[in-house]
C-alpha cells in the first residue's frame, strides 16, 4: 500500500513543513494587523483675548488666530508646548504652556507698542 508523501496513516504523524506552517500559523495569528494609530488628543487649548485676529503659533505651527481657536479649539495631547500670538503694532507674547487631559481656556492680551 502506497501513502502519500504529505501524511503517513500507518504512523498518523505530519511531516516537519506542516508542523513548521501550524508553528507560524500560530504565532502570526496574535499580531496586529497593521500599526496602531494613536487615540486622538483630549486635551487642548481655547484661547481668548485681544485682538481676536492675532496670530497664534505652537510649537512653530501656525494654528490659527484668537478668535478661532476661541471658537474651536486646538486639541493636543498632554504635555508643554511652546505658544506665541503676535499681531502687528503689538508685543509678542511667548510662554510654555502645560495641557493636561481637557481643553482649558488661555487668556493673552497683547499690549500696544508705543508711538
């Protein structure tokens, strides 16, 4: 009697390539598929303050003017940002800003420069 190469029923044991292939099989069977995208931001900043349409950079990225981001916050996941507002005729404001778990409010008011 004539077996086939792929199992041997006298002794109903697999060869070493199928027990390989089941090994793997196993191993890749817990893998994610693909890479995980990180949980969107909680935290954030709403700004308010004068002039509205100053412009707001963080961490060296335009986000937006007061008035925007009055209306509709900048979400950021925890951590210090570096946050300027200017607008023409008035002082820069810079500060290091802590943002936590929720969108808090920062208030700026910049001041005139002098004549």
């Amino acid at each position: 009697m004539r077996t086939s190469p792929t199992f041997d029923r006298r002794s109903g044991r697999a060869p070493a390539l199928a027990a390989v292939l089941f090994v793997l099989g196993s191993l890749l069977a817990g893998c994610p598929a693909g890479p995980q995208a990180p949980p969107p931001p909680t935290g954030g900043l709403r700004l308010e303050g004068a002039p509205p349409d100053a412009l707001v950079t963080i961490d060296e990225s335009l986000a937006g003017t007061i008035r925007q981001l009055g209306e509709l916050p900048v979400l950021l996941h925890p951590g210090t940002y570096r946050v300027q507002v200017a607008a023409p005729g008035c002082f820069t404001w810079y500060g290091e800003v802590e943002v936590g778990a929720t969108v808090e409010p920062l208030r700026v008011e910049l001041r005139l420069i002098p004549p």
